[in-house]
C-alpha cells in the first residue's frame, strides 16, 4: 500500500496540493520559500509555517532552548530568503505529558531568544498536549511586492552566491547521532551548527535591497536541493566551479573517510541563503552583504542548459537532485 | 515534580508567555482569541494559530477529511469572534509514517472543504513526520483597529447573547468516546455537532459590523469558561436567565441521568459565539444576524458585580471557571 513513508515528504505535498483550490491572486508560486497575499496597492502580508518535530528536528544533546530557538530559525529562515522582515510569529505547542516546568521554561525562554535575535515577538499560540515535542511556528511579515525575491527569477550568466560555507550541519549530525569522532576544535564549531543554526536574516534583506538579486532560496532541504529548486523554478541550469565546502568538513571527512562533496550538497538543515544575481552588479551586492556583518561567496554562474554541474577534483560532477526529506531518509552520504 | 499533566493547559502558557518580551505596539491583549500586529494606519494583520492533535482532538469516528475541516473550523472560529474574515491559511501538517494515500488525500479534501466554507484559501503549509497525526493551522485576516471586537469591551447592563444552542457537543461526545446510546434521531444530531463543527464566521461579522457588539469570543472552551474569560477581561459579572441549552441535551441528559445544564456550560469544542450587546441596540443587532441567515439569542445580562450566575430550575446557580483544558481531563460532568 502507498503509505506516507513510501510517499516522502514531496509526493505528500503534492498529494495535499491537489485538492487545493487555488486563491486568484497569488504573488508567490505555491512550493517558494513563502506564502504571501496582496492587499491595497503592491503589498504583501508574508508568511511562513513550519512544525519542529521532537523526533525528526531534535538531535541529541539539543536542549528545550535550543530546540526552541531552532523552531524559530527555521521560519525566519524563510522570510530572510525572500528579503522580508519578520514582524511577528505565533507558535503552537505540542507538549508531552512528562515535560517539567523548567523545561517548559527553557521552550519560553528559547522562543524570546530566537524571535527576539531577528527583532521581532512572539504575539500569541496554542498549546496541546502531544506524545512527542511539536513547536509549530506561523511567521509573517509585510513587504512590497516588487521587492520579494522569488525562486524564479534567474537567468542565464548570473552569478551563485552563497552566504556561507556547507558541510558543517551534516558533519555535526553525524557526530550527534552516529557518535562520530572529531578533534574538539572542530568538534564544536561542527556541533554548534546543528544546535545553533543562525537565520541569515540582514544578508536577506541587504540581497533584496540591492534590486539585483534574481532569485532566492535558503537551503534547509540542502544545497543540491536548492540548487535545483532554483533551477526548476527560473528554468536555468548551475555550473558550480567554486564549490562551498567548509574546511572543518574536508577535515571531518578525512577523518571518517567520508565524501565532502557529499556532505556539503546532500545534507540539510543549514540556514545559509543561495542567490543568483546580476553579474554587472556583483561588487556592489556583495558590498551591501559585508556592509551588514554578512559574507557572500562567489560559488558559479548559471547557465541557460538546465544541468547542474559541480567542479571538484579536477571533473565535471552531476549534482542530484536529492536532499533531506521528511519520512525519507535519503541522507547526506 | 511539576509536569505538563499537573500544570494544565493555563499554566502552561503563563509559563511560556512570562519569558516572552511583549511587542511595543499590541492592539490586541495576550489571552484574546487572535493576536494582531499594526501596519499604516489603524490597519491591523489579525493572526490565530490552531492545533488539531489526533489524540485529544479527532474522536472515534471521525474521518481523516472531517479532521482536517475541523483544524480550519477552529481557527476561523476564533476570527469569527472577532468580526474578521480569514483570508489566508498555512498548514503545517505531522502526517504518521502509517497513513495512505487516501488518507492524505482526504485531508487535503477536508482542508480545502473547510477553507472554501468560509472564503478563504490554503495559501501554503508544510509536512513533517510525527507519532501522531498533527494539523496545525495559522489563520490571518486584514481588519480595522476600530471593528475589531474584543473580550474586553464589556459594559455592566449589556445584553449576553450566544448564536445557538449549547450541549450538543458533550452528548455527542460522550456518545462517540463513552458509547452511550440515544435515539437515531437525537443521535445523528448530537454526533454531527462534533463532526461537522461551523464556525460562525457570517455571523461574526455581521456582530461587528453592527458597532453595537461590545465583546466577543468563541466557545471552543466551553461556555462557562468563556463567560468567565469576557468577566475577567471586560471586569463585569453575567446573570444568565435563559441558559441556552438545546432540546437534544435535555433529551440525552434525561436518558443517561446526566445534568443538561453540566453538559452545556462545562463542555468544549462547541463554536457558538458569545457577544454582549448594548442594551439599545439589540433589536437592531440581532436583525443584523439574522438577516445573514444565523440567530441570535438573548440568554441573559452582563452585571457591575463580578459573579457569574445561572438561573436554572428556578435557582440561581453559580458558573464555575471550568471547561475544556488540555492535560487535564475535568470534563462535562
């Protein structure tokens, strides 16, 4: 029988997609980063919903706080993609009957701490009472429609721009959960990017700023997997000639004999945004990036044949359109 | 130790909401049915999340298309109260590894049966993996600061008035969870007030529309636990002289020896509204209701007095702060 578990994650969207009917004025294409809709004259409420799940999203040795700020992270994440504000979030709670207060503390505290990182509140919730740890977060923000960047808007010859380098969740995970070894110097910047995963929130709103970003997407689902979500979405394809591997997961990697290349582009669950955006205006964007505390990494162009191809070790590598998906566990390597 | 069970539901959130810091600009107070964020000029964004948790919240006998109408129906409930249409919906979905295609597809059937009832539209949503099946639902709508009707605005002399009848739900509950037996024709009655749950969004707004309804809420907690939520927010007391309880109840009550007036005020779940309304303008305000194809009844008076009573058998009884509450099971009777 066709059960969620052989669906995955994609088909079960599909599947919910379907018997949708479709609102008449969409200004985002369902399946971007966010949902949005018009009122008055160019302007869009922004939103963004996503559940934190105790036993999908909580690796071990993540706290309460952290699971909580993470909850909060991962929907900032998105309005950053698309260079919209966070104004306000509403949680719903699923708590487990054994939870303490203190825990139930520490889910407070790490939702204030999370919001409050991005300037914005908390304005109301729910709680209900749930066999595992559910932190459900709607986030919205306004925004005019001309300054949202979609996934769509790339073409052929921009630039790829990364806000940051890859590898480090997925290694961190495999030391969370598979007790993998790793010198404490990189240990702990490789576990910090699993529990104290950063929204890239002022890099998003510097991207949008510039008017020369064509598309947008962070990478939570993985870099191959956003990369191809631009792809289908602007109809271009990727040559990565600079791919954005991080040193601690060449190291990591080495260790464990593990494939960098893998680990940086089929994990998940890292919050750095991918941008295309127009060459003639690379230096200026990339300023407007630094200018904000941010970082933004040349890592290819795009092209107008829709392959994606990575550059590593010398050859001319397919990237697969594959990444982390819930009920799937089609992981990093 | 102090866990969720023996903290309830309440505590709960007072526990999160006091490591919350509060957003400068609220329009609309902590505790209230909605939350809303200012934009321009007296313009609100009115936002309810909701979660539906297949534990607690779809009884025997409830389908998978029925759940999830009902995760829109109790979200629109509480725009409903406050006179604002819903325009847009995300759901976050926690679908089990166990549920077929069919069963998700009915959810999606039951989403979009429940959006489309009320005008709104599925606007987006994500799906995650969970133990237990899990629909979480953020609502917004647009309003005017002005038009929004809180719980708060409650004046000593008002009149109380509900938009239909109470009990329908605790007997069918009770029917369905306790397998208590009625008669075919009560039966299906009481058993489709807790499948087929409406939310009274017409009547909602035309209550706000009239500028004569002082405050609001949805009786999703029950009806004496809202009665005392307008009490402490507005600080007045009620005298209810005609508690409104549905023929169906008596009937059921009588057949299983239970209180009638126990099952319509202590129950939960229902989605009646509850207005209190200038004196001087009832007749016009209840036309107003009526003329959009939903009653209106006059159950009795706010009082300066801060007690709650009801008359009944020709006592006057006091209502006690009780009703539906997650983790804690101090049900209908």
């Amino acid at each position: 029988m066709n059960t969620a578990d052989r669906l995955g994650e994609r088909k079960i969207i599909e599947t919910i997609w379907k018997h949708l009917d479709k609102a008449p004025i969409i200004s985002v294409p369902f399946g971007d980063d966010v949902s949005a809709i018009e009122y008055g004259d160019d302007n869009l409420v922004v939103l963004k919903t996503d559940m934190l799940v105790g036993k999908t999203d909580v690796p071990p040795c993540m706290s309460y706080w952290q699971a909580a700020r993470k909850a909060v992270v991962m929907n900032v994440s998105d309005l950053a993609a698309k260079g919209v504000k966070p104004l306000g979030l509403l949680v719903s709670l699923g708590i487990p009957r054994n939870l303490t207060k203190q825990d139930i503390e520490q889910i407070g505290k790490g939702l204030n701490a999370g919001v409050r990182e991005y300037d914005a509140y908390v304005l109301g919730g729910d709680t209900s009472e749930t066999h595992d740890l559910i932190i459900s977060v709607a986030a919205f923000g306004l925004a005019k429609k001309r300054a949202l960047i979609l996934r769509s808007g790339a073409h052929p010859e921009d630039i790829v721009a990364t806000t940051g380098l890859f590898g480090l969740t997925s290694s961190g995970l495999k030391i969370l959960k598979e007790k993998l070894a790793a010198p404490r110097k990189i240990r702990k910047k490789l576990v910090d990017a699993v529990l104290m995963p950063y929204a890239r929130l002022k890099e998003g709103l510097a991207l949008a700023k510039t008017g020369a970003t064509t598309a947008s997407i962070d990478s939570s689902d993985g870099l191959a997997w956003s990369l191809h979500e631009i792809s289908s979405a602007s109809n271009v394809g990727f040559i990565i000639d600079a791919p954005p591997i991080a040193q601690e997961t060449y190291r990591f990697a080495k260790l464990h004999n593990l494939d960098p290349l893998a680990l940086s582009f089929y994990g998940g669950e890292e919050y750095e945004l991918i941008a295309t955006i127009k060459p003639e205006h690379w230096r200026r964007v990339k300023e407007a990036v630094v200018q904000q505390g941010g970082n933004l990494l040349k890592i290819g162009k795009t092209t107008a044949k829709k392959t994606l191809l990575v550059k590593y070790g010398g050859k001319l590598i397919k990237i697969e359109a594959r990444g982390y998906e819930h009920f799937k566990y089609n992981g990093s390597d």
